[in-house]
C-alpha cells in the first residue's frame, strides 16, 4: 500500500518535472515580452517584469510594414501574421481535402496500386533543403517566387504524405460494411461520402488539419528560400531579429513569439473535442 | 416485391473462382437459404445480387428484370448484413429512417412509417437510442426495421444472427420465419449454420468451392444427399462414413470395410466402382442383443437428455456413432452388438465422392 503510494508520488513528481521543463521556455517568452528593454538581459534574471510594459506588442503590431529609422529596425508583425495564417490555412485546407480523397481512394480501390502510400512518403524522406533549391529554380521561370501561390503549392506537396498516412487510419476504421448497407438502402458514392464516411471520420479530418496547420503555420526553411519581401511569414520575420546588428531585439521578438503561438493554441481549444477522439486513433471499434 | 433468378453467375478473383457458374430460381415469396463452408462463394453470391460485387460472368434477373449492371441502389433490395451495419453516429430512429430519407420521403411519413415498423418489431422504446447501447438482439431488429421499413423487393441476409448467443440465435430463427410468414416476401439467407438452414429454409441451396451442389427442400436434402459433402454437412451428429471397396459375393453385391461386410440386395453389375464409402447416419445405428450384425466396445457416452451419443469402437478408422433413447441401460466399456437400417445406407464414390446406388 505504502509502496503504491511512493510509486505514485515519484511518477507524478517526474511528471511535474518535466512539464515545467517543457514550459519553461513559454513562460520565459511570456515574460520577456512584457518588459522593458533594461530588463531583457539581467543577471539575477527578473522572473517577474518590474514594470510590466505592452511597449512590445505596441511595437510590433502598429500597422505599416518594416522600417528602418536612424538605424534602428523596427519589425512589423501584421502583414507576416497575415501572410502566415493564409499561407497555413489555405495550404492546409487544400491539403486535407486532397489527401483524404486519395487515402480514400487507396483504402477503398487501391487507386495508384499497393505502394501509392509508401511512393508518396518518399518527399518526406529527403531534408527539405534538397526539394528546396529544386523548387527556387523552377519558381523562377515559373513566376512563382515570392508569391502566395507559391508558397501554398510547396506547403500542399509537403503535407500531403501526412494527411494520406494520418487519414488512412481514420478511413480504415469505418467498416466497408456500413457503406455497402447505405449503397444498398439507395445512397449514391458521393451520399456515402456525405452521410456515412464524413460523419465518420469528421474527429480526424479535424485533427489532421491542426497537425499540417501547425507544421506549416512554423515552416522555415521553404518560405525562406521561395520568399523574399512580397511574402514574408512569422518563421521568417522571428529570424530577422538574429542578424540585426545593432544589439538584440528580445523583448519585441518575445512579443511576435506570444502573438505566434496565440492562434495555434486559440485554434486547439476550439476543437479539442474532435482532438480527444482524432488522437486516440479507434474511435469506431466497440 | 419479386423473384431472383440467378444465370450462369460466376465471380473469378484471379485464377480462382469464388463462384463457378451458379444458376438458380427463387420464386417470389420463397426463403431460400445458401449454405456452405466458409470460403464457398455464397457471400459473394449475395454481394453480386446485391449489386456491391460485379460479376465475372452471368446474369442477375429480379422480378425478371435483369440488373445485372444496376448499381445496388437501383435495385432495390433490402440487405442485413454480418455486422449489421448500423451506422453509429446516428440514433436508431435515424437509422431506421436512413433508406426513406434518401428517397427523400416527405418527415411526416418518414415518422409514421419508422413507428409503424418499430412497433411490429419491438423496436419503438428503442428509438431515442445510440446503436452502442444496444443489446445484440436489439441491434438484430433495428437492423432489420432498416431493413423492412424500404419495401425492397427481396430480402437478402448475410449471416445476420452470428454475433449472438446461441440461446439468442435459437429466438431468432424463428421469429425471421415468422417475420417470412407475414412480409410474403422472398428471402435469400446466407450461413455456415446447417441448423439455420434446416430450420428456416422453404428450400436450401448448398454451395461448394463456389459451385452448387445440390438444391431442395430442408428434409429431401437431409434424406436424400446427392454426394459425400452434402450427407456429412447436414446433420448433428454428423452422418458416419465407413470408408470400404464393392466386392461381388455370390452373385449379389456386398460391401466390405474393415470390420464390416454388408451384402445388399442388389446384382453385383450394378456398380463399377470398386472404392466406395458408406454412409450412415447416428439414428439409423441400432444397438441390439442377441445374434447378427455386429460387436463393438462402448468408448464414449454423450448424454444430452433427450437422447444419448454413443460412441462404439467396431475395429474400424474412426468410432461409429449412434444416437439412442436416453433409458439405455448402457456403460462405457460395454460390448454391445450393433446394425444398420438397411433401407437407409447411403453410398459414395471413394474418389469423387458422388453419391451411387440411388
């Protein structure tokens, strides 16, 4: 009994360890950003700001685009929040939507033969640097650098491997009998699709889209290499405030990381219902 | 409502056949029961009935339409499948209204017509609940208020009482029989289970390897076997088989097997065959005192109540089995002589297994 107890203590402990571990660098983020620029680097370091400040956030979220001013570089943060929620959603729309038609199609026909799956994973077994500079040379001729186009076509053809892989389980988990008995009692494919399957699989389609979101709406290395300054995302802007050379920016940089991760978290409560059941992977098995 | 008649239907996968040429007629208001060892193509008879497997060759007529290229929901046919398929995100009162929506029935009606089948069912408190929380035998009868509540032209059903328990599965016979009796509606019913298909059906259609072997009534069939398979399908205990050769003993035909020799009252001519197997079936084996037939040891009783399994040990491959009035004084290690009704031996062919001497 006694021995349980001590077991439990210890997990939890561990538990709550690593929690603060995981989240301290949120915290940190949080914190700097509401402090003065006397505050940013302090050593004993300031766990709470002295004079709590939204100077930041003015800064970063007047609207207007990049300036320099006496040399000093002030960042914008709208136009790349915008750039990236439109560039993510779209991109993952686009991508969930055509993912699960050809997981759908495979699962049910075997459309593109017995391989399609794995063939399709092969994109996501290079380091993307090697499809990037690839795609940078053909953008060019293309016109398609530095473009909103662009960028959402490379986030489509880079998501697709999960959405296909991701939706397969949700799609395998409805019984092809349920579609022959709906097939029967008179429904057309496409009122199978409607009535049977999206029900069905509604909780991953969900869940699926808020995994390519994230994985887009924090893309780096693509949008820097196929943008330039017509398109510019949060990634990218976050980066500038490492080459400025003038000192560190930390605290306006803490304050586009706040406003970052708001929309992503905003998104996660709002459809944590569909993410319990999409992660447990089996919501249909009695 | 209407008759299916089946012409030619095959269903090759491959180089295999699942269903190798079956042709069939079921008048409209019969329940035809398929039955087969797992694998021998009838739930791919009914999918190709259905409409949801297309076939290799072979023609679908219902009510002497042929469907053959109709897609199943132009067909018309209402079918309970294995799992059942109850849609889970759905109440059972959309369930049952599922088929009526589609063709886009007008509410009111929808309402009125689910009731009315819920009710003839014993389906109507159900109504309000998720499939989930049903029981197995409610799920049985949601699915087939589904099922009833469309009208279809002819039912199908694919092993639709497997997933209950036997004490269950035993209820439901015979409330399918009695659910045939007031539809009037043809019923093709698909199972593994010889006493389904006893019980139920007005005719039993038994497949093998893809091909039908022998079709009639549940009675002729049990009586009347047209080869090796059919007799040892049918029947609990299974029917004995004395595996043995045709010698001629003079001048008349006589059976010889290890153990066992039955002259019969036939010409020696009137088989060619030389290998041959008997076939016996456990109430057609009598224990009797006395002279004649032949000695055996008791090596295993079987009690069920009303009548006892005996299991008697002659000299030859296998046990033969013989079923006998519960009173029977009898004991394991008893010797006890034994015979055949001899009206009622059945012969087949060692190597084709066809049955010979009809």
């Amino acid at each position: 009994m006694k021995r349980r107890w001590l077991v439990a203590f210890v997990r939890h402990a561990i538990l709550l360890a690593w929690t603060a571990v995981t989240l301290i660098p949120v915290y940190w983020m949080l914190n700097t950003s509401f402090k003065h620029s006397g505050e940013w680097v302090t050593w004993p370091p300031h766990w709470f700001p002295e004079q709590p400040t939204l100077e930041n956030y003015a800064q970063v979220l007047t609207p207007g685009s990049t300036i320099f001013e006496l040399g000093r570089q002030t960042l914008k943060v709208l136009k790349p929040l915008w750039d990236s929620l439109f560039t993510a959603t779209a991109s993952a729309l686009v991508a969930v939507a055509l993912g699960s038609a050809l997981a759908y199609s495979w699962a049910r026909f075997g459309t593109g033969g017995k391989n399609y799956p794995y063939s399709v994973l092969t994109i996501r077994m290079l380091p993307p640097i090697v499809i990037a500079v690839p795609f940078l040379v053909y953008y060019v001729s293309l016109h398609l650098l530095d473009t909103y186009a662009g960028l959402i076509l490379v986030y489509i053809a880079t998501s697709l491997p999960y959405v296909i892989w991701m939706m397969l389980a949700f799609i395998e988990d409805v019984p092809s009998e349920l579609e022959s008995a709906a097939r029967v009692m008179g429904a057309s494919r496409f009122r199978v699709l409607s009535s049977v399957v999206l029900p069905l699989t509604v909780s991953g389609l969900v869940a699926t889209f808020l995994f390519v979101f994230i994985l887009n709406w924090s893309e780096l290395l693509l949008a820097l290499t196929l943008t330039n300054t017509q398109v510019s995302t949060i990634p990218i802007t976050l980066n500038k405030f490492q080459s400025v050379n003038e000192g560190r920016d930390y605290g306006p940089q803490a304050a586009i990381g706040a406003i970052a991760t708001l929309p992503v978290v905003a998104l996660g409560f709002l459809i944590q219902k569909h993410l319990v059941k999409g992660f447990s992977f089996g919501l249909l098995r009695k | 409502m209407a008759g299916i008649r089946l012409a030619g239907l095959t269903k090759a996968f491959g180089a295999s056949r699942a269903v190798d040429g079956v042709s069939l007629d079921i008048p409209d208001g019969e329940f035809v029961v398929l039955v087969g060892p797992s694998g021998c193509g009838k739930t791919t008879t009914l999918n190709m009935i259905a409409g949801l497997e297309a076939p290799t060759a072979g023609d679908v007529y219902i009510g002497g339409e042929r469907v053959t290229d109709r897609e199943p929901r132009d067909r018309q046919l209402g079918m309970v499948f294995q799992s059942l398929a109850l849609f889970p995100h759905m109440s059972v009162f959309d369930n049952i209204a599922f088929p009526l929506r589609i063709r886009k029935t007008p509410p009111a009606e929808v309402r009125a017509r689910v009731e009315a089948v819920a009710e003839t069912v014993r389906v109507a408190p159900l109504l309000g609940k998720r499939p989930a929380t049903l029981s197995g035998g409610e799920a049985q009868r949601v699915a087939l208020a589904r099922t009833i509540v469309m009208r279809p032209r002819a039912f199908l059903m694919d092993e639709p009482l497997s997933s209950l328990d036997a004490r269950l599965r035993v209820e439901m016979r015979t409330e399918l029989k009695r659910l045939h009796a007031t539809l009037r509606a043809t019923f093709l019913y698909v199972t593994h289970d010889q006493a389904e298909a006893m019980t139920m059906a007005d005719r039993i259609v038994v497949m093998q390897y893809g091909v039908v072997q022998q079709v009639g009534p549940p009675l002729a069939i049990y009586a009347d076997p047209v080869n090796h398979f059919v007799a040892g399908f049918f029947g609990v205990p299974p029917m004995n088989f004395v595996a043995g050769a045709f010698a001629a003993d003079a001048g008349r035909l006589a059976f010889r097997a290890a153990g066992v020799t039955i002259v019969l009252d036939r010409p020696a001519e009137a088989v060619t065959a030389h290998d041959a197997v008997l076939g016996v079936r456990p109430e057609h084996v009598r224990l009797r005192d006395g002279t004649g037939g032949w000695t055996a040891t008791v090596s295993l009783l079987e009690p069920l109540g009303d009548e006892t399994i005996v299991f008697l040990d002659y000299g030859g491959a296998t046990s033969i089995v013989a079923t006998v009035d519960p009173d029977e004084k009898i004991a394991v290690g008893d010797r006890r002589r034994f015979m055949f009704d001899q009206d009622k031996l059945l012969f087949f062919d060692g190597t084709t297994g066809e049955r010979i001497l009809r």
